[in-house]
C-alpha cells in the first residue's frame, strides 16, 4: 500500500514539475493571447454593441451614403471577434501550450483570407482607422511567437 502511494506521489510529482516547466516556458505567449482574447472581445463589443459609432467614428462610415449590408456585414465581423477573443481567453488559461501556435496562426489566417479576397479580383481601398490597430496586433503575435521560439531554441540548446 505504501509503494502504491509512493508511485502515485511521483507521478503527481512529474505532473507539478511538468505543469511549471509549461507554465515558465509559455508564460509570455499564454499572457499575449489572454491580452489579445481581452481585445478580441472588446473589438466584437464596438463591432455588435457599439456598431453605429464604430461604424462612423472608426471605419469612417457615412450614415447617409453607406449601404446597410455595410453596416450588418461590420457587426457580423463583431461575432468572430468575441469567439476568438472566448476561445484565447480559454487557451491562455487551460492550454497555455497552444499560445504560440495560435500566435502563428491568427496573421497566417488574416493572409490566406486576404489572398483569397485578391484571388477574386477584389482590392480594399477605404482608410478605415482600424486597420493600424491589426497592424499592432499582427506585429505582437509576431513579436511574441519570435520571442518564443528564441527562448525555446536556447533553452534546447542548455544556454
């Protein structure tokens, strides 16, 4: 009884150890994803909640002039961008393992989306004040995941 309980200390044992080695190691992605999942929600609250005065004082948009469709397809951007923001917060904080690699692949997708927008002959040309916002976010989680992966290459090294 007493060895069973000795075998099941170790692997509870291996089990913290392994728990803060991931959380050392992925300590600053899974926190740059919670940061961003925060803003991934309020950018779905100005998308949905906040629409008209997102749509204007943002995106520029003329009330008078701007087709409704414009406006409905800005809010319906808003429900992505609180499932994203749900699902970051959840990765950050449950599987802070993934962060990196949703670093990765949140600029990866923005760019097979936009080639895929080009791909069909469509270029935007609007100056809408949000798209310098992306360029940070996207320049973050490169950032990050460059950093990460620094870290990681020397920590496999022994440095």
């Amino acid at each position: 009884m007493a060895q069973q309980k000795a075998c099941w200390l170790a692997v509870d044992d291996k089990e913290a150890e392994l728990t803060q080695e991931i959380s050392r190691n992925y300590a600053l992605p899974a926190r740059v994803l919670l940061g961003l999942g925060l803003y991934d929600l309020l950018r779905g609250f100005m998308h949905t909640y906040a629409l008209h005065w997102s749509a204007v004082t943002i995106a520029g948009f003329n009330v008078d002039t701007t087709p409704v469709d414009q406006f409905f397809m800005l809010g319906t951007f808003g429900i992505s961008n609180f499932l994203t923001g749900f699902i970051y917060l959840l990765i950050s904080k449950r599987a802070p393992q993934l962060s990196p690699y949703n670093l990765g692949l949140i600029p990866s997708s923005y760019l097979l989306g936009l080639i895929g927008i080009w791909s069909n002959g469509i270029y935007g040309t609007s100056q809408y004040a949000g798209q310098y916002l992306l360029y940070i976010y996207f320049g973050i989680c490169i950032a990050t995941l460059a950093i990460f992966l620094v870290k990681e290459k020397s920590l496999q090294r022994g440095l």
